[in-house]
C-alpha cells in the first residue's frame, strides 16, 4: 500500500522532499492504493482500466512534466448536485485519470508539509465540542455558529498564491496547486481569480490552507473556537456574542469570505449551550450527544430503500442481506472506515439506533422476508458496540481489504447474475476486478447515507 511505500522512503534516512511524491515508482503505489477503485472518467473519456493498462508510461509522463514545470491539466468535467428548490447546483469537477494521480500526490506533499491541512476527524471536533459544552457555564454561555456562504467558489486566488509562498513548498508545487484551482470546469470561458474546485483530491487540503492563518489568530486570541471546512462554532458569554459575530465577519470579509446574516435556521445564529447545538450531524447537549434529527431520518428513508427494492423485484435475499447489513454496520475499506453507524458512533443514545433496529424488523416482516433468516440481519445497536470498543478485533463489521478469493467470490454471486460456477471458473483478476466495482459502488452509496453534515 501507500503508506507502505511511504515508510520504506522514510527509511532512507533522508528527509522526503516535494519531489519524492512525484517520482514514478511512487505515483505507481499511489495508483494503486488511492485511485484504483474510482470509476469516474474525465473530459477525455479515459477509463480506469485503459488507463492501467499504461500505467508505468503514463507515471513517467506526470514525473517528467511535474519536474520540467510543464505540467498542464485538461478541463474538468462537470457534474451538478441538486441542493433544492431555492438554491443553485452545487458544481462538482471530475479530473481525468492522469490529473487525478497528479492531484492526489499533491494532496500528499500539502498534507505532508503543512500538517494543519489534514485537519481534526468529524469525531475528534465533536468530542472537543462535548468536553467545552460539559466544562462551559450553561447560564450564561452562549453558541455562536457561523456558516460562511459559497465557501470553495469565494477562495480568493491571490490570498491562495500567498498562503502557498507562506508555507514554503516550492515553486513545482505552489505553480500546480495554482494550475489546479484556475484549470476551468464545464463549458468555455477565461478562468476565474476565485474558486477552489470541489471534487478534487487536493481541494480539502488547499480549502484548509487559506484558513490556517484565521485558525492561528482565533486560537491566539484565546478563543473557544472550533472548525470544519466552513461551519464554524465558538463558545462565548451571552453579552459578548454580537461583538464577536462582527469582528468575525470583518476577518473572514479581509480573506475574501462572506458569513450568513445572524437568524439563518442552520447557518449563522445564536443560542444558548443549554439548548444543545446541531454540528457535524449530532445534536449535542449538555446531558448527551445524539444523532441530529435530519441525519437520523435519513437512515430510515434509506433501510426502507432498500427493503422496498427487495419487496418489489425478485426477493434476492442474498442483495438484499448484503446491501442491508452494510447499510447498518458500515466497512472498512482502503483502511478507511465507510458508512452511516461509522460516522455516527459518537452518539451515546443507543436508544436512538435500538428504534432503528426495531423498525429494520417489521420493515423486513411487512416485505415478506423469511423469519429462518433474521438471525442473519445486522443490528445497529451490536454495530455501534463494535465499532466504540472492539474494531480491531471485530469480525462483525466487514473489512473488505481482508476479504479472500473465495469471500470475494460469494459476494460477486450475491450482488449480480454470475453463478457460483461460473464465478469458481474466473481467474484471479477477473475476480479482483467485479469485487472492486461492487465495493465501490455500494461504497459511494454509504457516503451519501451520511449526507449533508453541516
């Protein structure tokens, strides 16, 4: 893996340099460990599988523009995800295969060397915000949630090309972070001096760049202060709350970035900590952390989802298990934790996921599914145990990384037409290659089950 590769450079003794991430032999790992499995396909219509077929010259080629300083990317595709009625699709920019490699290594080198930009886990925030709440003055503490509006599109390039030149990482690299944010998306047209494009590797990491130094001066200011990408929270006293929303404004303003007027439901308002707040997903009181009610629905509409798809075609009680049982535990798949329960394993109102497990049941009895086999549904209740104390050693929740032939073939069985014959006849890159569509199909389906956290 990767981060194999990773270790074995960090052996040498010498200290890894921007140019490192770019050298062939580690574009090659870093294929295969973080691309692989995207199936997406860019404006030159190059397919994953076509562009592995020519890995090792297409590796050498990012190498050798990347050092020449020649390295130029195509226009991204567009896609466009409907966000309601009354507010515009947000744009999503699909790179090629080649720019996607090139994007991820230097998402590695922006991670590497200005480690403020992989910023703290949904889960770490959380917890920090929970031990505030706990330790805050309930009566006369109030929260402050700020949501700055069209955060990526409002980035200012120049303050971008400066933050970049702050942290010293080379002319290749700031030059290429700069190609990648002003590189057009969609249609014709002269690029924009604003904007980081979302769906990029890199786009995270450079989002979190610009706001480093606005980090630094709240934390220095000695500020209860707390942030995730564009969703911004303190603790303050009641009678201090309309100065700071002001002087936070002007800050954020300075950096090109606008916030929501104060009374927004959900973006810019004031409340008092006794009252809980909803971040990140959760609701989180001064008694308890639980799952925010919109995230919380949406499990339902998606358990049912999928049992009125088994209700409704042929019964394929394989699918339907395989399908059901990942919606409820989640997996682990490239090292990575995937799915509803997983991100929401702060909770602790289990009372909340026991509701859930009741609701799987008669759900699946009004379907019609077979009383023998209940015993072989997941619960969420077990899930969340698992994951909280026991992920290591869990056999419980799927790690699909550790999954052999023989597992990979029962599930290529359950989710699609092949016989089990037929799949034992396979060789073992044709097994390898179906199980990675599934897995990454049915992983993008987790991702959206969490939906929209802000």
């Amino acid at each position: 893996m990767q981060e194999d590769f990773f270790s074995v450079l960090a052996a040498t003794g010498k200290p890894l340099t921007q140019d490192d991430h770019f050298r062939a032999s580690y574009l090659l790992e870093l294929f295969r460990s973080k691309i692989a499995r995207s199936k997406a396909t860019g404006k030159d219509g190059v397919r994953i599988t076509r562009f592995q077929d020519k890995l090792v010259e297409e590796a050498a080629l990012i190498e050798k523009r990347f050092l020449s300083r020649s390295y130029r990317f195509t226009t991204f595709k567009e896609r466009l995800i409907l966000r309601g009625p009354d507010r515009a699709p947000r744009q999503i920019s699909i790179p090629t295969v080649r720019d996607r490699l090139a994007l991820r290594a230097l998402c590695q080198v922006v991670h590497l060397f200005v480690p403020e930009t992989r910023g703290a886990s949904p889960h770490a925030l959380v917890k920090k915000v929970v031990e505030a709440v706990q330790s805050a003055d309930h009566g006369s503490k109030v929260f402050v949630r700020i949501d700055v509006k069209d955060f990526f599109p409002s980035v200012t390039h120049p303050i971008l090309a400066r933050e970049l030149r702050r942290f010293d990482l080379g002319q290749n690299v700031s030059e290429l972070c700069m190609a990648a944010v002003k590189t057009r998306t969609g249609g014709s047209g002269e690029p924009s001096s604003r904007g980081i494009p979302q769906g990029l590797s890199v786009s995270g990491a450079l989002a979190a760049l610009y706001m480093v130094k606005f980090d630094e001066s709240q934390v220095a200011e000695g500020r209860t202060y707390f942030r995730y990408v564009d969703d911004i929270l303190y603790i303050c006293e009641k009678d201090e709350a309309d100065d700071l929303l002001k002087t936070v404004a002007r800050k954020l303003k300075a950096r090109g970035l606008l916030i929501h007027p104060k009374g927004v439901a959900g973006k810019t308002e004031v409340s008092p900590v006794a009252d809980g707040i909803d971040f990140l997903g959760y609701k989180i009181c001064i008694e308890n952390v639980s799952i925010r009610k919109s995230s919380y629905n949406r499990m339902f509409k998606n358990i049912l989802k999928v049992i009125t798809n088994y209700k409704y075609s042929k019964k394929d009680i394989g699918k339907l298990l395989f399908r059901l049982n990942i919606k409820i535990t989640g997996c682990i798949v490239d090292h990575g934790r995937r799915g509803w329960m997983m991100f929401f394993s702060y909770t602790d109102d289990v009372s909340q996921l026991a509701f859930l497990d009741r609701f799987v049941v008669d759900q699946l009895k009004r379907a019609g599914f077979p009383k023998n086999r209940m015993g072989d549904v997941k619960k969420f209740v077990k899930s969340y145990h698992e994951i909280r104390f026991n992920l290591k050693n869990t056999k419980y929740i799927p790690n699909f990384d550790e999954y052999d032939l023989d597992q990979k073939g029962k599930i290529i069985v359950d989710m699609t037409s092949h016989s089990a014959e037929e799949v034992a006849g396979w060789d073992v890159e044709a097994i390898e290659r179906e199980f990675s569509n599934i897995i990454s199909r049915e992983v993008q389906d987790l991702e959206r089950d969490v939906g929209n956290i802000s």
